[in-house]
C-alpha cells in the first residue's frame, strides 16, 4: 500500500497516479478522486480547471437555463 511520501504533491492541494491501463488520476487530500486523462499534463492542468472552478463557486449555479432549438420565423 502507497504512502503519502509516495506521492508528489501538485500545488500541495493534490496529487496524480498512473492507473494500470495507462492513465492518470487525480486525488485531493481527503484521497476523493477528480480527474482522469490520458495523459499526466492534461491530468494536472485538468485538475487545477477543476478545483478553481469549485473555488469559485462554479457547481453552485442556481439558475436552469433552457435553450429552445427551433427556428422562428420563415426561411
């Protein structure tokens, strides 16, 4: 079993593991998984998209926006 000395930590807020089919996993201190890509830049930079999106309040919309997909008028 893994340590947290195993680990590099990115930012000191989480860290990336390679998973056995070759990609790359993101975790937050609490070990929650975020982010999986292909590749380990993507992953880190995946990540920091993510948790500044938290950050910033991001996944606390309140309002439902409905798009209507018709055209109005004649054409």
């Amino acid at each position: 079993m893994k340590t947290d000395t195993d680990y590099e930590w990115i930012d000191d807020c989480f860290r990336v593991e390679q998973k056995s089919y070759g990609t790359w996993t993101s975790y937050d201190k609490e070990n929650k998984g975020l982010v999986t890509a292909l590749f380990k830049e993507s992953c880190i930079s995946g990540t920091r998209f993510y948790l500044k999106g938290l950050q910033e309040g991001w996944d606390n919309i309140s309002e439902n926006v409905v798009y209507d997909g018709t055209v109005g008028g004649k054409l």
